[in-house]
C-alpha cells in the first residue's frame, strides 16, 4: 500500500533519513520506534510530502506522493499541533475538516458523541484550541484525523501527554480501526503501547531502519533490552 524506495533525506552533509526499500502492507497496524533525532518523525513527513527528499520516492497505492493528491483523500494524519488551527474551537476545527471531506455538521457531531469518551468537557466548550493543554490538543487533532474514516491513519507520538483512561481508549481505537481495514503507521516512545498495539515494529536508528519485526510475546523486552544497552 505504501512503496518506500531508495529514499534519503539529508540537510547538508548529514543524512537525518536512508531507506533502501520498504513496504508498507494493506491493513497492517506498523509501530516505529527510536531514540529522539532517529528520523520517526522525517519518514513520516515524507511519506505525508510535508518535505522534499533528496533522493528516491514514495508511492501509496502505487501512485507517487510528491506527483498527486489522490492519496489525500483517504489518509488521515496527525504529527504536531503545527495540523491544527489555533484561533478556532475544537468544534469549529472540527467542522472545518469535515467539510473537506464532505461532511456536515450532523456527521461531525454523531462522530463526536461516537467517541465521547476520548475527550474532556474542554474540548466541547467555547475555547480555542490555543487555550487548550498539550494533551488536549493532542485528543482535537487524534480527532480529526479519523473524522474522514480514512484507509491509511498515521499518527506521530499518538500517547503523548493523554492521560491513562485515554491511553486505553486509543489503543482500543487503534486496534478497532485496523480490524476494519485501516493500514496504520504510529511512532511512539513508549515501548509498552507501542508493542501492545502493533503487529509490526520498525526500529529506526541514525536514520537508518536497524529492525523490522513482526511483534510476539517477546518483542517488549527485546526492545526494552536494546535500548537499554545503548
């Protein structure tokens, strides 16, 4: 589904990004992991063509990124608070995005009150998103990235800053969204959620993938063991 060949990205001399050849499967559910500067976040960014490489390409679905926009209508994403619209309310944002996608305010509010149990009152109220916790705007923009019920969901650093009680509740979501089709990739510190949540593991070090793994019983602590030899 998503076609990764001979891709590189560099900032002068140094190369933050190298990927011969990867392949991204129909319905798999991918975990990346790696220390901070890894390159988690700039493989994501490209495979998005939020950047340009300064080599090689990704395809999705067999069609070039950087060449169409097909792909954009049914991949849902979500890296940063730099995806959401600070002046507006969670509502409006969300509203916003929706209407990209076809929907009116009638859909946007039974996907709201669908997954109800994902967000706190703040996110319903009259503030704007820049008011908001970090977390907060994490749970606005986790949101918006499923509204459009997408078949490709890639989320960087999806637990970060949520609570426990919503922790759960995106491990389940995530799980729930792969068993009906959708093609997931997640970047996360955490090991634990990260391995629960995945069927597949890709372990990016100086940019450069040292592990690719299906996930089993054992692939916690061997994660847990590599990193804590480094």
């Amino acid at each position: 589904m998503i076609q990764i060949n001979n891709l590189k990205k560099a900032y002068g001399k140094k190369v933050v990004l190298s990927i011969d050849d990867l392949t991204i499967n129909e319905r798999e559910l991918v975990g990346i992991v790696g220390n901070n500067g890894a390159g988690k976040t700039t493989m994501l960014s490209l495979i998005l063509d939020l950047i340009e490489p300064s080599r090689g390409s990704v395809k999705s679905k067999d069609q070039l990124v950087s060449k169409v926009d097909d792909w954009k209508n049914y991949t849902g994403s979500y890296l940063n608070e730099g995806f959401l619209i600070p002046f507006l309310t969670p509502q409006e944002f969300l509203e916003f995005i929706g209407k990209l996608h076809g929907l009116n305010s009638k859909d946007v509010k039974e996907f709201m009150n669908e997954n109800a149990a994902f967000y706190a009152e703040d996110i319903t109220s009259k503030k704007y998103i820049r008011e908001l916790s970090a977390g907060n705007k994490n749970k606005v923009g986790i949101l918006a990235s499923i509204l459009s019920a997408p078949e490709i969901l890639i989320l960087d650093e999806p637990f970060s800053n949520l609570d426990p009680s919503s922790q759960s509740w995106l491990k389940s979501k995530l799980k729930k969204l792969n068993n009906e089709g959708v093609t997931i990739l997640i970047s996360s510190h955490d090991l634990k959620h990260v391995t629960d949540v995945c069927n597949r593991i890709l372990l990016i070090e100086n940019g450069l993938i040292v592990k690719d793994k299906n996930t089993n019983a054992e692939t916690l602590e061997e994660l847990e063991n590599y990193f804590n030899v480094r």
